[in-house]
C-alpha cells in the first residue's frame, strides 16, 4: 500500500493539481493531508485524484464547516479536527498540525507512523526504528520556495520526499 502525504497547500490550485498528477502517476492508494488548505475551493483539483483523501485541519483553514461540506460532497474525502488517528492495515497513524505534539505521540510506542505539517520544513525520520515520522514541507512553495510531499510505501516500509 502507498500512502502519499501532503500537507500546507495554502490555496495554491497550481501546485495541488501538479501533486494530483505526481500521486497519481506513483498510484498511491490514500492521500493524507495534515492540514492548511485554506479555502474550500481547493477542493476542485484534488477531485481528479484516483486514490482515497483523508485530511486534518490546520491553524489556517477558517470556514472548517464549509472545507468539510466541499471536500465531502465534491467526493475528495473527509476533513477531520486535529489530531486525527487511524489504522491503515497494521500501521497505527497519528495526524496533526501541531509541531508540539510530534515528539510525545512518537514516544508513547502507541502509533507506527506520525504524520504532521505546520512547520513547512520536510523531515522523514524513524524514531529508533518503530516510529515513522514525517512531514512533507509545504506543498504551496511560499516560505521556502521548495514544492514538497511524501511518499510512503507501508509494505516495504520505504519513505522519500518528492520535490515538485
């Protein structure tokens, strides 16, 4: 299973529809974004994605009743309150947009992977081998004019940063 990661998008339809392109082509099976869209209409290209989409608020994204209606019946995904946990196979994952609880949730051994955004800086990192952290950068290129995302395949326990 592959799991594309993705997260501070801040409205750029530009750089969502060039990820949409990317995933696609790398047929990941779920997109997870770990928040900041922004406005509700950013939901429009990620509509062309073949894969499901799962996400979580960011400190950004403002009219969350409205995100949620779009994402929902535009059929993209769902949109969830930060943080956000779910299993994928035997992979526990923790989501959120807080930097702050990143080291505590990879030290707790409760979760396999942990997945969050905020920061716009890429880090892949395995916590003593049990614990997968990563967070994608930013996928609208504005604070560090890099266009980033993850890539994660679960069976092979592979990850690495896709640069748009």
């Amino acid at each position: 299973m592959k799991l594309g990661v993705i997260s501070d998008t801040h409205d750029n339809l530009a750089a969502i529809s060039t990820v949409v392109e990317v995933f696609n082509r790398e047929g990941i099976d779920l997109l997870v974004h770990a928040g900041d869209y922004v406005s509700p209409f950013t939901s429009k290209p990620f509509q062309q994605l073949n894969a499901q989409f799962l996400g979580i608020f960011g400190n950004n994204d403002g009219d969350k009743l409205l995100l949620k209606r779009y994402y929902r019946e535009n059929g993209v995904g769902e949109l969830y309150e930060d943080p956000y946990e779910f299993e994928l196979g035997s992979w526990r994952i923790m989501v959120t947009h807080k930097p702050e609880l990143v080291k505590p949730l990879a030290a707790s051994g409760l979760y396999d992977l942990v997945i969050y955004g905020h920061t716009h800086q890429a880090v892949i990192d395995a916590q003593d081998d049990r614990t997968w952290i990563i967070n994608p950068g930013e996928c609208c290129g504005y604070l560090t004019g890099r266009k980033t995302v993850a890539l994660l395949d679960l069976e092979r326990g592979v990850a690495r940063l896709l640069a748009l």
